[in-house]
C-alpha cells in the first residue's frame, strides 16, 4: 500500500515537470517569434473639414431613432428632425455654443458630429 501511494507520487510529479517543460518550450518559442512587417494602411480623416457649398450626409449613432435634432443659429435643440439618410448642402459653418454646426437651409442648422462629408 505505501508502495503503490509513493509510485502515484513520484509518477504525477514526473508527469507535472513534464508538461511544464513542454509549456516553457512554447512559451520561449513563441518570445523569438518576430512578427511580419505588414503595410502602411491607407487611413481616412476621422473629421474632415466640412466648408460651405459640399454634400454632407446625416448619420445616427442611435439605431432606435433614426431622427437628428435640428438646431437654431445659437446652436439650441428646435422641435425639428431631420432623417437618417438625408443629403444636404452645407450653406455655411460655423461654432455656436460650444460645437460646430453646419446651415442646411435658412434657418436649419446640425451638429457637425451628426454629418459626414459625401
């Protein structure tokens, strides 16, 4: 009986150094690994400058309501919407109340975050 309990021991010690010299070897392997130097990728501006007289298009981060608010001149919310999808000319830009707006008729203005150039 305290035979075979000290065979179980020494066998499971000799199993668990095993397997841990086996996962030390990968773990090494893998540290002189030196990645592909991949390409440059072409990148988009993020914001690009809208100027007066290009095509912006309204766009929603909120899937449930496809609706953007529509501000005054001061930059304030009106009870007015504009749709997902719409495309505008931007008339004029300008920063009213701390943000960016872009004209999109006489008296109509959006948030320059709720636009993108077309």
């Amino acid at each position: 009986m305290l035979v075979s309990k000290n065979l179980v021991k020494v066998v499971s010690v000799a199993v668990a150094s095993m397997s841990l010299m086996g996962v030390g070897a990968s773990v090494s392997q893998a540290a002189s690994f030196t990645a592909p130097k991949l390409g440059v990728a072409e990148t988009m501006p993020t914001d690009p400058a809208i100027k007066k007289g290009d095509k912006i298009f309204v766009t929603v981060k909120d899937t449930k309501n496809q609706k953007v608010n529509v501000l005054d001149a001061q930059g304030h919310k009106t009870s007015q919407k504009v749709s997902m999808g719409s495309t505008y000319t931007a008339k004029d830009v300008k920063k009213a109340a701390g943000k960016k707006i872009v004209k999109i008729n006489k008296s109509q203005w959006l948030n320059i975050k709720d636009v993108v150039k077309d």
